[in-house]
C-alpha cells in the first residue's frame, strides 16, 4: 500500500505535526503578550462553561 504525504508514522507527518505546534505556540504567546488580554479573552468564558458544564445537571447556555 503506498503511503499518503503527511499520514500518521511518516516523516512528512511528523514535520506537520511539530509545524502546527510550533504555530500554535506562537499564537499563545503573542496572545498572552498583549495588554489585557485576560479582559477580552473568550478563554475565559470557555473555562466558565465547562465548569458549569461539569457541575450542573443542566447545559451551560
């Protein structure tokens, strides 16, 4: 069976896979570099559904 560039146990897979965390951790960082960024941030509200999502019998809205 011919592999697929880019699938699961190839080379080119893994060079993906370190691209996207390497982007991913540049967009961390430039978030939380900015000023206020705990103000504007809806990765605040998502830490407040899930808890509420998890301690409620009923869905978070």
């Amino acid at each position: 069976m011919k592999d697929i560039m880019g699938s699961p146990g190839t080379l080119g897979g893994l060079a993906l896979r370190v691209s996207q965390f390497v982007c991913a951790a540049g967009s961390l960082a430039a978030m939380l570099s900015a000023y206020g960024f705990s103000n504007y941030s809806a990765f605040c509200w998502t830490g407040v559904l899930d808890y509420c999502t998890l301690h409620n019998d009923r869905p978070a809205p």
